[in-house]
C-alpha cells in the first residue's frame, strides 16, 4: 500500500514544520496588536437570576 510508505511524505512534512516554525511564525507575532489591552479595572455588574415561574 503506498499510503503506508513514509518515504516521501515525513521528509515533506518536517520541512513544511521547520519553515513554519523558523520563518513563518515569528513574522506572524512580530505584528502588534490592532487593539492595545486596556488598563482599566473592568465593572462587575449585579445580574439576577431567573425566576422561573413553576418552582
């Protein structure tokens, strides 16, 4: 069965790894993000629960 001949295909895909994970990826995080984190304490509002009408 030629699926299960790993010849050509572990050797492809250890070079598609190695050029995502040496060239691709820190391209990818050396973008910043659009929407900076803010610093602000975020409001924590009162939510009530349902009140079901048959309990």
């Amino acid at each position: 069965m030629p699926q299960l001949n790993p010849n050509p295909w572990f050797l492809i895909m250890l070079v598609s790894w190695a050029v995502f994970s040496l060239i691709i990826q820190p391209k990818l995080l050396s973008f910043t993000t659009i929407n900076p984190f803010s610093t602000k304490l975020k409001m924590t509002t009162k939510t009530t629960s349902w009140t079901w009408p048959w309990t």
